[in-house]
C-alpha cells in the first residue's frame, strides 16, 4: 500500500512536470491579459553567433506561456480571493462586493508618496506654459483629469486600507494651483461626485459608456461648443463588458458585466484601420461637424473617444507622451485637449510639454550670482529631433514653490523652462528644468549657457558654462 501511494504520488508530480511543457503540442489558450508586453521564444543562433543567453531567455518564455498557464492563473487567484479575500496579481487591489481596484492609484488614495507643492507648481505651470503657447497660436487648450475609482467611491476598498497618512488627493492640491496659474480646466471630480448613480465599472478601471458620455459633455460645455446631449437619449444595456482589471486577475474567468450603448449611431470615420480605441494614434473624420481637435489622453479616453469624435469634423487622438504640441499644425486642430488619469499625475510632472520654449525678457543686469558655488547645478543639451534640449537640475537652496527658472544663451536670447521633477539612479528631485530650442536657432557648436531663478521678483544667476552642442 505503501508503494502504490508513493507511485501515485510520483505520478501526479511528474505529470504536474510533464504536462505544462508537453500541452504545449495542443494547448490554443486566448492571449495573455497581462498589462506588459510577453517575450519572443529566443534565436539559438544569430548573426552575431551562438545566443549565450538562451537557456536562460527560454526559460524565461517558458514561464510566460507554458500551457493552461492562464487557468492556474486564475485557480489561485479565486482560491486565495475566497479564502483570504486578497490579490494575487500585484496591479490589481481586490474590494469587497467583487469590486475591484488598480493598485496604481493607492498612494494618492492613501495619501502616501504624494508631490511636493514644488511638484504640483511644476504640473500647473508648464500647463499654463502649454496653453500659452497654443493661444498664441490661435487654438483653444482644455485641460482635465479622470478621478482615480477609489476616490470616487472608496467604500468598497478593503478594510486594511482605511487607515490614511491623508484625505487630500493630488487633485485637491492642483486644482488651486491651476487656476493661479490660469490654465483652462474641467473639473471632472465635482462632476461625478454629484451624480446619484455609479458611473464607473465594478472591475475596471474606467469609467463606463455614460460616464464618458457625461465627461465629454462636461468638456464640450466647457470649450463652449455646441453638441448631441445624452443626458434624456435612449439606450440598451448589455452584459458583455470585460473589464480589465478582472481580465488580469482572473484572465480566463472573466465576469462580464452591465455596459450602455446608446441607440443613436455614431456618424464618425475612422481615417485609418485601427485594432482597438487603445491604439496610439487615431485619426476620425465627420462631413457634417466642424473644427478641429487634438486630443492628448490616456485608457480614459478609450470610451470617451466616441463622444469627442462625433463633435469634429476631423480630430487626432495620441497616446504620446511627452506632448509634441506642434501636432496641432499638422493635423489641422483648432482645439487641443489634454486628458489625464488622477493616478499618472505624478509622470505629468516628469514630462514637459515639447514645443520651442517661451523668449522672455528678464532684467539680467540686475540679477545678482549666488553667494556660493553652484552646488548640485548642471545642464548638458541632448538631441530631441527638430530641437535640442538643455535640462538638468538647480541645487535646491535657490528654490522656493513658485520659482521659474530661465536660460540665457551667449547672453542674448533668454528662454522660460519647464519646471520638471527628475528621477534618475534612485535619486528624485523636484528642482528639475527643460528648455527645447529648435536647431535653427542654434548654430554654434558650443554655447555659453546661464541659468537664472526667479523667486518673488528676486533674480539669481546659479549657473554659468560652456556647453557643447551634439
């Protein structure tokens, strides 16, 4: 008896081996729902020779797609989902009532790991900086931010999250900030606090097809443009929506549930053949619409683009980050819209709006050096394409909240920088720049750069350098 236990228990543990390597003969599972891109079953022999790394790499494919991978998956998942009430997927924060959560958004839910006033300066003035540069054009900028799902409706976090370093949201923070600073803004977050009825899915991330009705109405009223209103329109609703935060945890017992689909027909073309509205660039057209838009968004956008399409007559919808603002010449847009999720409002902060940076006339000749050396101060230029950037950081003693940062070359053209934060090597600090100069503007192989601060009406010179060109 002993025996036959021992070689039953073999059995199991050879075919627990053996079968997710052989099923790969058979096995056709549906693609991964994994919120990263899979690695390729790697070349044992290239070009350049023997791969040295491919045991190593196969079996780092091994692990991604060996057979009935997705089931296991999902097995223990629901086991520990059941049994102790948590995730097994690091991306995904499992609430009560089956609802579920992005774990991207808990620290700002948490009040935990939040920007610096510094940083939330940064994020407002280059907006305003971005809208400045579009007004002068002659185009209309709207900015707006989609609210994190557990600030809306937090009453279905888990229990161990309750406790908070802070109730004020990043969103609580900029929102001052961007009217000082007189950036055009839609306020999304009133919007849907005042709503009766959950506009957001149970296991998605996103909000569903009314939500994004009501946030596109919200932006249009506020661009002054007149558009189809959804508010009294029929609709059917159907439960055949996957959500992606269900299809990461349990990927493949997804639990569809309800959507809305209005029953008037959107009249909108899509220019080129697209996969999903998640692709990163899209183009639409409509004959009987007017303007132009370019859209800057994000996976909100995915259900809001519908909406914004059927109101223009041609509109472009990116994915790119950073912003090349110039897109709007291009493609004919006389509004531009930036939507971003509450959650990635720390990137905006790191990532400047690309364009020619602002000339500005500054009293040189009265600001005053700095008392000691320039510290932690640097600027090197970089090639970005049709500009050359000069970025880096100012030591910190010689910023406040609201200092802007200027860039003198050869003593001549002084041009206003971006405020960013830096992250690099572990090392984070919120007294960044960037300043983008197209390259006609610069023609000498090296330049003499001085970097001034202006803080309260007091200017500083804390940098002085030859720079070499790329």
């Amino acid at each position: 008896m002993k025996k036959l236990w021992m070689t039953i228990y073999l059995s199991l543990a050879l075919a627990a081996c053996v079968v997710p390597l052989a099923g790969l003969l058979w096995y056709k599972g549906k693609a991964s729902s994994e919120n990263r891109r899979l690695s390729e079953f790697p070349e044992l022999r290239s070009e350049d020779g023997w791969n040295k790394e491919f045991l190593s790499e196969a079996g780092d494919w091994f692990e991604e797609h060996f057979a009935y991978r997705q089931e296991m998956v999902t097995a223990d998942a629901q086991l520990r989902g059941r049994l102790f009430g948590v995730s097994t997927e690091d991306g995904v924060i499992k609430g009560t009532d089956g609802w579920l959560y992005y774990m991207d958004s808990l620290d700002d839910y948490l009040g935990s790991e939040v920007l610096s006033d510094r940083g939330i300066f940064n994020i407002a003035h280059s907006l305003g900086m971005m809208q400045e540069y579009v007004e002068n054009a002659g185009r209309t900028f709207l900015f707006t931010v989609a609210p994190n799902k557990n600030s809306l409706y937090p009453e279905h976090m888990p229990y161990y999250y309750r406790t908070k370093v802070s109730d004020t949201h990043s969103i609580d923070r900029l929102r001052p900030v961007l009217e000082e600073q007189g950036v055009n803004y839609a306020d999304l977050y009133s919007v849907f606090e005042e709503q009766d009825e959950v506009l957001y899915h149970a296991r998605d991330s996103h909000w569903n097809n009314k939500g994004a009705a009501l946030a596109a109405e919200t932006l249009l009223d506020r661009l002054g443009k007149d558009h189809r209103s959804y508010e009294e329109a029929d609709y059917t609703v159907r439960t055949d929506y996957e959500g992606d935060l269900d299809a990461m945890l349990y990927p493949s017992a997804v639990t569809p549930e309800d959507e809305i689909y209005y029953d008037e027909p959107f009249t909108y073309e899509y220019l080129t053949e697209i996969e999903s509205t998640f692709d990163p660039l899209i183009d639409t057209s409509r004959a009987d619409a007017e303007g132009g838009l370019l859209m800057y968004r994000d996976s909100f956008g995915n259900a809001l683009l519908p909406f914004m399409a059927q109101e223009f007559a041609n509109a472009e919808f990116s994915r790119g980050v950073p912003y090349y603002v110039d897109d709007m010449f291009f493609c004919n847009a006389d509004t531009v819209v930036v939507e971003r999720a509450e959650r990635f409002l720390p990137d905006m902060s790191k990532n400047p709006p690309v364009f020619q940076s602002p000339e500005r006339e500054i009293a040189i000749l009265q600001a005053q050096d700095c008392a000691s050396s320039p510290g932690e101060t640097t600027c090197e230029a970089s090639d970005e394409g049709l500009f050359f950037k000069l970025g880096g950081v100012i030591d910190a003693s010689y910023i406040e909240t609201e200092s802007r940062i200027y860039l003198c070359v050869d003593g001549e053209n002084t041009y206003e920088a971006f405020p960013v934060n830096v992250g690099e090597d572990g090392f984070e600090t919120d007294c960044g720049y960037a300043v983008y100069i197209e390259k006609g503007r610069l023609e000498d192989e090296e330049i003499t750069a001085e970097l001034y601060v202006d803080t309260d009406g007091k200017l500083t010179r804390v940098y002085q350098s030859e720079i070499g060109m790329i």
